[in-house]
C-alpha cells in the first residue's frame, strides 16, 4: 500500500509539473531556449489630408484576424484627437475625431504582430450567399460558367482552384471576356470571382494585406481570395488558382468595404512602412499572459527584483544537484561524506570554476586534515576541537587567497565562497573514519564526495538547464517526483555488481 501510495504522489506531482510547464510554454510562449528572441513586426499607417471647417471624423480598418499571427501591442499617434477603437461592418475599425482642426493633418496607426503558429481563426462560419443580382447578358455569362466548373470540379476547393485557371487563362471563354472587360484592376478582378462564387452560393471575399519581409518604406497591399468551405475559411492565390498563403502574409482587412473614410477632409492619402525588430521571448510571452488575463506571469520569477532573480537563479539549481546525488548514491554506489556536502562544494566551483575548485577545495582538505591529526594528540573536546578546525580553515583561506592575488591568480580569491563549516566538517569527519575504518575508506568517501561534486557541478552549470528551471520553476515538481521514486530503488547498485560477481556465477 505505501509502494502505490509513493508511486501514486510521483505521478500527481509529475502531472501537475508538466501540465503546468505546457501551459506555460505552449499557451503563454514562454521559451524554453535561453537567449531566445522572436521577430516582431510593426506596421504604421500614415493617413495624410487637408482639413475642412468643421469637425473631422476619420475611419480606418485595421486588423482583426489573422492565422498565423498574434498582436502585441497597437498604438495611435494624433495630436488632439479622440480615439477609439470599434467593430463595424468591415470588421475593426480605428476611429479619430476632433471639434476642429486647420491645415494639413497627419494621422498615425501602429501594431505590432509576431508570429504563432498556434494562432488559429475564431470566425463564425459564414451564411451561404444569396444569389447576386447581375444584368444581362453578363448573368446568363455566370450562371454558363459556374455550370461549367462544377461538372470539373468535386468540392469548394476544386471548384475554386478551376474557376481561377479558367480566369487567368491566356484564351479564356466567351462568358468569361465578357466578365472580365472592365476588370481593368487587380482588385476588380478579384471581386468578379467572388461574384461568381456567390452566384455558386459559395461563400468568398477578398482580403487585403502584407507580405511581411524585413523593413519596407513604402509596403503595398497585396489582394487575396478567401474561400468558406463550409468548415474553415482557405486561401487561394487569385492569379494561379493554388491554394496557399504568401509567407509571412498579414491580413489587413477584409471584404468590399473601403479602407479609409475620411468626413470633414480632402485630399486623403494612406501610406505603409514595415519595420521588422527583435524582441525577447519572455517579454512577449509577459505580453501574451496580460492579453489573456493570466496570472502566471504575476507569479513568475521575472516579477521578482533583478537582484533576487540573480539568487533564485542559483538556489533553483540546488534540486537539480540533490537529484544527481541520489542518482550517484543510489544507483552507482559512491561512497561520500554527508548527504548535501557535495551540492554545497558543486555551488563553490561555480564561483571558482571547476579545476581551481578542485585544487583548492583538496588543499584546504589535506592542510586541514593535517592539523585535525596535530589537534588530535591534545585531546580535546568534539566542540572545541571543531572550532579549532573552523579557525584553521578561515586562516588558510586567507593565506590561499593572499598568495594567489600575490601571483596574479585572481581566481583563488573566491576560495572565501566555499562553506567553511561544510569543510570544517568534512575535515572532522574524514579524521574519524580514517580511524575507525582506515586510511582506504577515508581517502575513498572523500573522491567519492569530489566525484559527486563534479557531476552535480556539470549539470547545475548547464545554462539551458539553469533558464528552463527558471523560467519553468514547477518542473521541479517533476525532479521532486523523481527522487521519491528513486527512494523506493532497493536493488543493487553499479558499483556492488563487480563485487557481487561471484554470486552469479555457474
């Protein structure tokens, strides 16, 4: 009953660890590189015009949703207009207005979007269109075209995707020079598919956006056809019938409505620039949390001070240590003195580095150990003589550091990091197994503990793994899970199968 109930809290633990790090890293976007930095771009509509007498009310369609994207952050710069931001017909819309306003006016929208493969479309699927209203003869020139295409056709995409090759064909139909003969733009051009598609009941708009690459000073908005299919919305390219997305292609807005109304101006001009920066994914993954009103981000570590983030950066790796401990002991069978003396020494080498830590950390042994053997002959009391111990250590730490600033060896000046008493007591205790078990036991537990150090010290120097821990603290619910299973390990351990061997012979 205990073995289930100890398998049964590991498996709790490790279920809430994971359940929680997902959460955290597939909801929230926060990385689980270090360093790790997303491409953000930001787009800025420029809208220019000359101003009436009167008020001045400006209308802009910006965007609502994207696949692919999510929004950071959006802006407005205006200089004594209100602004607002609404849902209308066309979707979205920035709003600006002013009691009065004289000269030459400039209006100025930003946002800023990255990328998220996650992002998927919320739109609600959209009624079958009623059938358009079109005169003849270009209504018997559609109703001959969609008769056509669905005996080629087997489904929305297929028909589309013929639809659009017959368009862009270089010797289209009759019917279709007819429909086309005004078509003198690309935007046109699209809008005669869609009526087409309509008079199909095929759900279809035309969509507006960028292509999103590096920095452009003037960016143009690339048109692009959207299909309903009955369960999501598709994309297809207007001029070849494929069915794709531009890389990068950022929807501005959707449907027949103009971009831009301006009441109470002339002269209306709208620009746009591209600029593509770099930020931190933490940062955007702070970002994210507050958009969808999670608290994670208010008990995450990178609320914390700099300063306190600096030392909960160091003692979130002492679990890490522990576990490799356990593993050490338990599984392989080395030998060493105490049970978290080791993790303390792996801390001291990373102020030290790992082969200045191990040549001090020997020498203050073996020094120490000396006089612990002098100290011995005076028989004195186990307090006092630990005290006694205590004060050598400090001396020789001071003598060690003395000398190596004397020879320019500015590294030996953190030997005042390591834990003085942890080696006061690895002194003292070193002392007592040499005499109660010999000088073998002794010397073995003592490499045993600078073994397990090392391995502690390697992985606790991991930086990807110190970021992951960091920025995922509930992973160590997983570590906690792990070590109570590896306390229910009663088998034999590595180091034990050479000196059982006999037993498993013929």
């Amino acid at each position: 009953m205990k073995q289930q109930y100890v398998y049964g809290l590991a498996a709790s633990l490790a279920i809430a660890g994971l359940s929680m790090f997902a959460y955290k890293w597939q909801v929230l976007g926060f990385p689980v590189s270090e360093n790790q930095e997303t491409p953000v771009w930001t787009i800025e509509s420029s809208i220019r015009f000359d101003s009436g007498r009167g008020s001045i009310k400006v209308n802009l369609l910006i965007p609502t949703l994207t696949p692919g994207f999510r929004m950071l952050n959006e802006n407005s710069v205006s200089r004594g207009y209100g602004f607002n931001l609404n849902y209308g017909t066309g979707g979205r819309e920035a709003q600006w207005a002013i009691r009065r306003a004289d000269g030459p006016q400039t209006i100025y929208y930003r946002i800023s979007v990255y990328e998220d493969v996650n992002s998927e479309q919320s739109d609600t699927t959209p009624p079958f269109p009623p059938p358009p209203v079109i005169d003849e003869p270009f209504r018997t020139a559609v109703e001959v075209i969609v008769a056509d295409v669905k005996e080629h056709s087997a489904d929305t995409a297929s028909f589309t995707s013929e639809l659009l090759r017959r368009m862009n064909d270089s010797s289209p139909g009759p019917n279709i020079e007819l429909l086309l003969g005004d078509a003198d733009s690309y935007a046109k051009f699209v809008n005669r598919v869609t009526t087409i598609l309509a008079a199909a009941r095929i759900p279809a708009r035309i969509v507006r956006g960028f292509e999103l690459q590096g920095r452009q000073r003037n960016a143009e908005l690339l048109a692009w056809l959207e299909v309903h299919d009955g369960d999501r919305w598709r994309y297809f390219n207007p001029q070849t019938g494929e069915e794709d997305l531009p890389d990068r292609y950022f929807v501005w807005w959707r449907g027949n409505e103009p971009l831009i109304e301006v009441q109470g101006g002339s002269n209306v001009q709208i620009s746009f620039a591209v600029q593509e920066n770099h930020l931190d994914a933490v940062a955007i993954a702070k970002s994210q949390a507050a958009q969808l009103g999670s608290t994670a981000v208010d008990f995450s570590l990178y609320s914390l001070p700099i300063q306190t983030q600096a030392v909960y950066g160091v003692l979130l790796m002492i679990p890490i240590g522990a576990l490799v401990m356990v593993l050490m002991r338990n599984f392989v069978g080395i030998d060493a003195f105490g049970t978290f003396m080791p993790v303390l020494i792996a801390l001291a080498f990373r102020e030290t580095r790992l082969l200045w830590g191990v040549v001090l950390f020997s020498i203050l042994v073996a020094l120490g150990l000396s006089i612990r053997f002098l100290l011995e002959r005076l028989r004195l009391l186990l307090v006092p003589r630990l005290s006694a111990v205590l004060i050598v250590v400090v001396m020789l730490m001071l003598i060690i550091s003395l000398m190596s600033h004397k020879l320019g060896m500015e590294t030996g000046l953190s030997v005042a990091l390591f834990p003085m008493v942890i080696i006061a007591m690895t002194i003292e205790r070193m002392s007592v197994v040499w005499e109660e078990r010999g000088a073998t036991d002794a010397m073995r537990a003592g490499l045993g503990s600078l073994v397990i150090a090392i391995a502690a010290y390697t992985f606790m120097g991991l930086s990807w793994l110190e970021h992951l821990v960091f920025t995922f603290p509930e992973l160590l619910l997983v570590v906690l899970a792990l070590v109570l299973l590896a306390g229910r390990y009663t088998g034999y351990r590595l180091l034990e199968l050479r000196r059982f061997r006999e037993l498993g012979g013929d």
